[in-house]
C-alpha cells in the first residue's frame, strides 16, 4: 500500500494517458493558448454509413443535431434540422452528416455557418450555405432553446 500511494498521479495515468493518443480529438484550448493544463480527448473517426436506411439517417442526424458539445450548435443545429432534414436527399443528408461529425470542434462549425471564420473548401456547400443562411436570422426569431419535437407528429396532409 504504500508503494501505491508514493506514486504520483500522472506516473499512474501515463500509460492509460499514451494510449489515449490519436491523431484525430478535441482540444478545448483557444487560440494563443499554450494548452498546458487541457486533455486532449481522442474521437473516434467518422465513417460513413452507406447501408443506412434515409428514415434511420434523418433520425440519428436530428439526435446528433440537438446533442451536440456546445448550447449555441444544439440551437442552431436542431432548427436546422427541423427546418430541412425532412426534405433533404440523399446526397445533402450525407454532405450534413459529414459536416456536424468529421470536425473535432464545435467551435469550428458555429464559426463557419455565422461566417466569422471561413469555411474550409471540403465543407463549402450547399448545405453549408443553407446552414448560414438559417445563421443569419433574418426573420429575427428568439432562438433561445431548441425546438420542441411535436413537430414530428405534425400531419403533413
């Protein structure tokens, strides 16, 4: 027992913490920040799922649009979905699968689609463009919570 309690934590957590390593993860530093106290936390990689089932596809990306790491991207991500996923083919609902999952920040894509960073080409398209044309709120809505998901139940008749 004593042994056990003369290690340090870190001498304890180094080989849990090597294993950790990847290449792809989330950082919570900032800019400028030299990052010295912040874990950096490994992602698994996005894979694509072409077997998926559009009706299975829309459901997990409505999911993952109202669970996301950030309040800001649950709001501007569910109304997102709530105001297009329905009507998406195929090709934009994987473009949007592929935009809310590949970056590793949640930063990054609250950044694109309010235009205060540019967009990196991979992710410049149509379904970003109608992500920041949502952004801009022209309707100057109150966006302060998420949708309700009744709108799921709604008759389209």
């Amino acid at each position: 027992m004593g042994v056990l309690c003369s290690l340090s934590r870190l001498t304890l957590c180094r080989p849990v913490l090597a294993m950790l390593r990847a290449p792809r993860g989330y950082s919570g530093a900032s800019q400028g920040d030299p990052g010295k106290d912040v874990l950096e936390m490994p992602l698994p990689p996005w894979k694509e799922r072409p077997n998926e089932s559009l009706d299975t596809k829309r459901a997990r990306l409505l999911y993952e649009s109202r669970k996301r790491g950030m309040l800001e991207n649950c709001i501007l991500l569910s109304l997102f979905a709530k105001e297009n996923l329905s009507r998406m083919d195929e090709r934009q609902l994987n473009l949007y699968d592929q935009l809310i999952n590949v970056p590793s920040n949640d930063w990054d894509i609250y950044y694109w689609a309010t235009e205060a960073k540019p967009t990196p080409a991979v992710f410049d398209n149509e379904v970003m463009a109608m992500l920041k044309e949502l952004a801009k709120n022209k309707k100057k809505e109150q966006r302060l919570r998420q949708p309700d998901l009744e709108y799921l139940f709604e008759s389209t008749n």
